[in-house]
C-alpha cells in the first residue's frame, strides 16, 4: 500500500457528516401528514443518524493503524495524546466557551440554549455519561458532543491495549467488545442510555479496528482486492437488511440493539470496500471531489451545525426551535447549512490546518508508515 494518504478516507467522513447535517435538519421538519409524497420522500433518511456510527468506524480504523505503526516505539503514548489533543480541543473549547458566554451574557437565546448540562462535563467529556442519567441530551447546540465524548474516553484505555496486546490477542479482544456492546445495548434502561454511553457504542469502534487489523495482513488485503463480487455481494445483503430497518424503525428509539450492529457492519463494509477499491462505485463516489471536501471540514461542521440552525432560524424568522413549515423555513434551514459550511471551511484553513500541520511533520518523523499503512486525516 502507498504512503500516500487514501483520499477516500475523507469521502467516507464527507458521507458520515452528510448524514449527520440530513438527520438534525430535517427533525425540523413540522406538519408531516403520515401517507403524504413528503411522508414518503423522507423514509431513506430515517436512518441518517448512523452517519455518526459511520464516523466511529472510520475512527477506530485510522487509529487503530496509526497505534500499531508505532506500538514498538519508546515514545508510544505522548506523540499520539499529543496529537489527539491538538486536533480536537483547540477547536472544541473555541466552540464550548462561546456557548458558555452567551449563556452570560443578558442576550434572547433560541431553545438551542435550554437546560445546559453542567459546565463541567463538557470541560471532561463527561456530557454523555449525565445524558445517560437524565435521559435528556441537555442543550441543542452542545447535545451533539456526546459521541466526542465516546471517542475520548475510546482514546483514555485503547492505546493500552495496542501496546501490550499481541495483534492476535487483539483481534480476540476487538471481537469480544464488539459482541458485549450489543448486550450492554440490549440490557440499557432507555433510548437515549443505549445511544450515547461509550461500552454501549464501541462496537462501531472495534469493528473499524478489527478492519485495520484484516487489513494490514498483506493475504487478506489480496483476497479482497481480488474478490470484488463477495465484497460486493456482501454490502448488498446489509443494504437490504438496512432497508428492513428503515420500514420498521420509525425514530431512534425503535432501533434494536441488534440494529445498530447490522448498521456498523454495513458501515465496516463500506470503509473496506473503500480502502481496497482503486476503480469502481465505491471508489468513486468516495474521490468525489465535494465529498472529498466535505469531508475534510468535517469536525467543524459537526461542532457548528445546530448552533448555526438554532440561530438563523431565531434571528432570522423569529423560530424559538427551529421549525420548517414552508418555503421560507426551508430557505433559511439551507441559508444555515451554507454557513454552517463557510465557518468551518475557514475554521479549517486558518485555524485547524495549521496547528495539524506540525504534528503531522512530527508524527511522520517519529513514525515511519509501514508499507501496509492505510493513511487518512484524523
């Protein structure tokens, strides 16, 4: 495999936000009557939060091969810490401290401001173990932080494993989590419980490990390069199980445990169809240059969206929550989406990129890549 990063790595997280931006807008939508062409047109996005399962998988791939380049080395945890931080809480803490200052501040607020967790939780990434117990995911504009959380607590313990684990011991291990989350998910006293805590999630995680692991064995990766069909074959057997899904699932809180396992396995197909794909559907789609994009903006998009939704549609229509009844709802539920856009893209360019850029140099001089590496952002 190349050193060269994969650029459908990025298509895969310009997917997963796509379907995050799908969800959390469209919940706005108000006055659908059921059997109605609108009732209809709206049925295949009634899974679009997945695409944070999408986002999970994809996470525990990239970090699962960028910990096993570098298990060997004496300087294992600082470098990666080191990195994780400076992705993720320059521009966390940017976004967490403006919530917190409007909340100061003698300003009218949407509804996306209403009963905030405790300052505290977000400064820890505790926010979805309180979730959990309240049942509640708190304020609008910082409920999407709880799956954050979940990969920051994934980052706490799994560097360990890496390290001391034989990569036989582990693909053990990356099965076992993978089966107990669908217990824990079966066991959990409420929706909200089986959705945001991290032992109730980390199949997602341990499948796009178990996917680094496949992958890396030099056989493996050949067979499936060289057996496109069975691949193929495969994601379309889960594609229809997912279409089972969508009928039966009206809302997230009628998706089964075993649900979210079918979803992550599709998802863990994807990205493996993905990484092995030179030319092909997947492959194209995923090199899709606004995909692509997307793609790379990702965590600002994530970290802005119900901000910018809640706010436009204040300010703009005067909406408390934001609420899509006719076309000038939807106009500026889109005029969101667009600055949603703008602000992250430059949030990349002039504040993400830059602190990346270092420790990037850093890690590739500290961490040669193997020549099975699958190399992404992240």
């Amino acid at each position: 495999m190349s050193k060269e990063r994969l650029p459908q790595f990025d298509g895969l997280r310009g997917l997963a936000i796509l379907l995050v931006l799908i969800h959390h807008y469209k919940i706005s939508i108000s006055g659908i009557e059921p059997g109605s062409l609108l009732a209809y047109l709206l049925v295949p996005t009634r899974l679009a939060w997945s695409g944070v399962d999408l986002f999970f998988v994809l996470s525990g791939f990239l970090i699962t091969g960028i910990l096993l380049d570098s298990r060997k080395m004496s300087s294992f945890f600082w470098p990666f810490y080191r990195r994780r931080a400076v992705r993720i809480l320059p521009l966390y803490f940017l976004c967490f401290g403006l919530f917190e200052m409007a909340l100061i501040l003698p300003l009218p607020l949407p509804s996306a401001f209403d009963d905030p967790l405790p300052a505290l939780s977000y400064a820890t990434f505790t926010q979805n173990i309180l979730m959990a117990y309240n049942n509640s995911f708190g304020a609008q504009w910082m409920g999407p932080t709880w799956s954050l959380a979940v990969e920051e607590q994934f980052y706490l313990l799994f560097p360990l494993l890496i390290r001391y684990c034989a990569p036989r011991i582990l693909a053990v291990i990356f099965a076992a989590i993978v089966a107990l989350a669908a217990i824990f998910r079966a066991l959990a006293p409420g929706d909200i419980f089986s959705y945001v805590l991290t032992p109730c999630r980390a199949d997602a995680l341990m499948l796009g490990a178990l996917c680094a692991l496949l992958l890396r064995d030099a056989a493996t990766r050949s067979f499936v390069a060289q057996n496109r069909a069975i691949t193929y074959a495969a994601l379309a057997v889960l594609c229809g199980g997912a279409g089972v899904l969508l009928v039966q699932s009206t809302k997230l809180g009628g998706m089964p445990s075993l649900g979210y396992s079918w979803l992550t396995l599709l998802y863990a197909c994807l990205l493996i169809i993905a990484a092995t794909e030179t030319r092909g559907p997947i492959a194209s789609i995923t090199r899709w240059a606004p995909l692509r994009s997307l793609g790379t903006i990702s965590y600002g998009v994530y970290l802005v969206h119900a901000g910018s939704l809640a706010l436009c549609h204040f300010y703009l229509l005067g909406h408390r929550t934001p609420i899509i009844t006719g076309a000038a709802d939807a106009a500026v539920t889109l005029l969101s989406g667009a600055i949603t856009i703008g602000i992250a893209a430059m949030s990349w360019r002039f504040f993400e990129e830059p602190l990346l850029r270092v420790t990037s140099t850093e890690r590739l001089m500290e961490a040669p890549q193997t020549a099975l590496s699958f190399r992404g952002r992240c």
